[in-house]
C-alpha cells in the first residue's frame, strides 16, 4: 500500500459481485435487499469492504474485510477513519461493531470500547474536535 491510496466510497450494487469474489465467508442470501456499506479501492481495485446497517443515529458494522496483502498496513484503520467521517457527515453520533468480531484489539485500538456485546464509538463532529 506504500505509495498508493485507499479510495472509500459508499457501496453501489454493482461491487456485490466483487465482494462475494473478494470474501469467500460472506453470506450471499441478501433476502433480496441490496447490502448496504462502504468499499475500499486501491488503483480501481475492489480491496476491502464494510457491510452496515443504520439504526437511528448509530451505524453498525456488521462485517469488515480488508485484503490479506493490506491487512497490517493501515487499510482496515482508513476505511474505519473515512466510514466515520461519511457517518458523522449523514448525522451519526455512534458507529459500533457486530459481537462477533474477529479482531477486538483492532477495533480497540481505534478508539472503539466494549459495552455489553457490542464494541462502539462516539463519532466527533468537526465542532466538537475543535473543542478538543
């Protein structure tokens, strides 16, 4: 990734099928509804994804995935940084993680805290950075 940038965007259905190809774990029943999220692309190629659900003002992430080259080299914490700042810009004030997930200390260290089974975050609003 040393030299190039992660470009995040809201997800289209047109990446669905890059996203199956990309996790062979997802689940491919969608109940006819379109997946919802965020993808990661590098040089035009799909490279890692979140799939959300929005609730009010909370967005939940209920799967994350970031390429095995990328993993360790800041991708999973861009797509993080740049989903809470397109979730901040939507009016969300929490962003949180399914309980399932598979890398606690990842998300830990990205300022998320464990509450019940749920890790979360409060989103900041440029006002209230500044306020920092």
């Amino acid at each position: 990734m040393k030299g190039q940038k992660l470009f995040v965007r809201r997800m289209e259905p047109k990446d669905w099928p890059g996203i199956v190809a990309l996790d062979s774990g997802i689940d491919t029943a969608r109940d006819g509804n379109e997946p919802d999220g965020f993808v990661g692309k590098i040089a035009g190629d799909l490279v890692a994804f979140a799939l959300t659900r929005e609730k009010g003002p909370e967005l939940t992430i209920e799967r994350i995935f970031v390429s095995e080259p990328l993993r360790r080299k800041r991708a999973g914490r861009i797509l993080l940084q740049e989903i809470e700042r397109l979730a901040a810009g939507d009016g969300r004030i929490h962003l949180s993680i399914e309980s399932s997930c598979h890398a606690p200390d990842f998300f830990s260290a990205a300022g998320f805290m464990q509450i019940a089974a749920t890790l979360s975050k409060k989103i900041m609003r440029r006002a209230e950075e500044r306020e920092l």
